[in-house]
C-alpha cells in the first residue's frame, strides 16, 4: 500500500473544500468549480474532487464512512493483526513446552 504524501496542510485542504462549497453555484457543475479551483491552489482536480468527498462524507451529506471510523477500524485491524501473531507465538510456545514435559516424564 503506498504512503501518501501531504503536500498540502490540512488548512489548505480545508480552505480549498470550503471554496468549491462557497463558489459552486458559479461554475456549471462541480467538476467545473473544482477544476478551477484546483489550479489556483496548485494541485490535480482528482485530489481536491477527492477531498470535497471526505469533506461530504464526514459532515453528513454524502452516505460513507467517516475519517474518524476510517482511522478506527485501521486501528482495530492492526490490533487484530497484533492479536493474531501474538497467539501464534504462544500455540507455538504451548505446544513446545508441552511435548517438553512429554519427553521429560518419559524419561523419568
């Protein structure tokens, strides 16, 4: 999975979303209000059409799922992974220790 970048600052971003809401009505459609808006900031229109989606999405306007849950369920995915490794050391190490105590009374 690549890293993204963070070229802009949160500010930016915000600044640039509130333009497109603020400025929509001007342009023909949105895609012509982002378009424009994105060369005055200086990036690609697909990022900022991407930012005023998350920006829709996190206040309610458009169906999704939100930054917060987004950040949460990677958080619980780690976990989970986490979670996982951690069991497996301790079957492994269950079942080392076991067949340790086998050979130990059979030798007894």
């Amino acid at each position: 999975m690549n890293k993204k970048s963070n070229k802009f600052s949160p500010e930016v971003r915000e600044r640039a979303v509130r333009m497109v809401q603020e400025h929509r009505g001007e342009y023909p459609s949105l895609w012509a209000a982002i378009e424009s808006i994105a060369a005055k900031i200086g990036c690609v229109p697909q990022t900022l059409n991407e930012w005023v989606k998350r920006a829709e999405i996190d206040s309610g306007a458009r169906e999704g799922i939100t930054t917060n849950e987004l950040q949460r369920l990677k958080e619980l995915e780690r976990e989970n992974k986490e979670l996982r490794k951690a069991n497996e050391i301790l079957k492994l190490a269950s079942a080392f220790f076991a067949q340790a105590e086998l050979d130990r009374r059979l030798k007894s």
